[in-house]
C-alpha cells in the first residue's frame, strides 16, 4: 500500500476462503428452475462459471418459451436438468482439477531458477513449457465451450454412434445427436448459425431429400421450423448425412438421410410429447 509500519489500522473482521466444488442435487422443484451459480459452484478460474451460466439460461430459456408459446408438451421441462446436470458436473471436476494443478505448480519451483548458467537456463525453460502447456488449457477452452454433448436427454432422437470425447482445450466436431452442431461457412460467407432460425432448424444437404413429411408433421404440430437448404460441395467431415434437425440451442436433435418413417413421431420426442421415463437411447426412431 506504500505505507511504513508506522501506519495505523484496525482489522475489523478476518474471514477465511475457501475453495469449494458444489453443484445442486437437483436443478427443478416442480415450477422452480435454478440455474447459473444458484446451481453450481467452483472457483473463480477462467470464466467457466459464467459460460457454463450462459449455457444454463440458454437450455432453460428454449425450453420455457416453447412451452409457454404453447408448441411443447410439459415433458420438455425434464429435458433442462436432465441435460445440464451432468455437463455442470464435469466442468466443475475440470475447473478444479485443473486449479489444483496451478497451485502444485506454484509451489514446487526450485530455488534454482535464479541460478546463472546452462543448467539454469534449461530449468527455466522447462519450467516455461510446463506453464505454458496447463494454462493455454484454460485461456483456450473450446473443448469445455464447445464440445461437450448431452447423451441422455429425453428430446433427442439419438443412433448408434457415440459423440466422441473432449477434454478442457480440445475437441472433435460432430452430428452425433446432442452434440454442438458443427459450425461451417455458409457458400455467400455468412455463418451458418446467422442462417439458423430462430427456433428448429433442418439442415438439408441435398435437394433429393424429400423433407415434406417432416415440415407437416411440425406445421401439425405448431413447432416452429425453418428449412436452410446448404449447398456447399463440402461442408465437413461431420457432416455425412443428408438432413440434420438442429435445436434452438444449437445441438443436435436428430440426423438421417431420409426423414423417418414416422415423422409426428420425431417432432413429439423433440418437444417433449412423448411419454417419459424410458432411458434416453431407447427413445430412438429405428
């Protein structure tokens, strides 16, 4: 502060920190949502609570507004914790986890980065790579951001592959339902997610693809759905299939390369018609 010792002051109250890991046991009690850091909980580290807050209002707002716009059955309510429950768990274990690493790591340098000479200098460089390479995890986060996926939700209509692994920095693009949908850009430059409506969206990749079926079921059914017709010669490895039903949140709710047999089937599962309580990849449209 500047001061000398001869400076006075009082210590009016001295309160211990202490870092915690906690998410809610649940986040709905009937007509009570929580969300954001009323839900979880962890150490100040990187922005995660704040994106992983974000994301909590983003799963929760769609679902809301499609039930109170009259459109979705009460069953897409489930979809909220079932979904973020778990994902908010893992951050949590990577936030801290990786927290714990930074505070090892500043507690074991060696005296002898001070020392002059070559075997010093190796040291500090070491010391360097190590650094860089646990904290680059956290400043750059896409796998945290953008690769998690929800794999037992009860509005997804999901296959037989299963979304591949993500760690803190790093992840694999997928159509896998409950995946992130892969962004790409559009032929005129313009972002794909620019280009996604407002609520449901069916990417359709090939005009061959006769999705009529899928647009009157939703029409039956008052679900809003836009049709975005793509017609890049190469969108990207992940994309493999002709259609693709991408949710207002921006995750994949299903994928074919034709619509499926039973398409009022599909649109009722996605806006929470369906029965519940079956596990989340026996709710499939095979």
């Amino acid at each position: 502060m500047g001061v000398d010792e001869t400076f006075e002051y009082d210590v009016i109250r001295q309160e211990d920190w202490i870092g915690r890991r906690l998410v809610a046991n649940r986040f709905r009690q009937d007509r009570v949502f929580i969300c954001g850091d009323a839900a979880h909980l962890w150490v100040p580290y990187a922005g995660y609570g704040m994106n992983a807050g974000i994301a909590d209002a983003m799963s929760l707002s769609w679902q809301l507004a499609a039930r109170l716009n009259g459109w979705a059955g009460a069953g897409i309510l489930d979809g909220y914790e079932t979904e973020r429950g778990p994902i908010t768990d893992q951050v949590s274990r990577f936030a801290m986890n990786h927290a714990q690493k930074a505070i090892s790591e500043r507690l074991s340098i060696p005296l002898a980065i001070n020392d002059d000479g070559p075997e010093a200098d190796a040291l500090r460089a070491q010391i360097g790579a190590d650094a860089y390479d646990l904290h680059v995890q956290q400043f750059a986060c896409a796998g945290l951001n953008f690769g998690y996926f929800y794999p037992d939700s009860p509005l997804i209509a999901y296959d037989d592959e299963t979304a591949p692994s993500y760690t803190m920095y790093d992840y694999t693009a997928s159509t896998v339902p409950g995946c992130r949908t892969p962004h790409f850009w559009l032929a005129d430059g313009q972002s794909l997610y620019d280009a996604l409506g407002p609520e449901f969206t069916l990417l359709r990749f090939s005009r061959e693809a006769d999705v009529a079926p899928l647009v009157n079921a939703a029409e039956k059914a008052g679900m809003p759905l836009a049709v975005l017709d793509v017609t890049l010669p190469e969108p990207g490895e992940a994309y493999r299939h002709r259609l693709l039903l991408s949710r207002p949140d921006r995750h994949v709710a299903w994928r074919g390369d034709e619509v499926p047999a039973d398409p009022d089937k599909l649109i009722a599962l996605v806006t929470g018609h369906l029965p519940q309580g079956q596990p989340a990849h026996a709710r499939t449209l095979a």
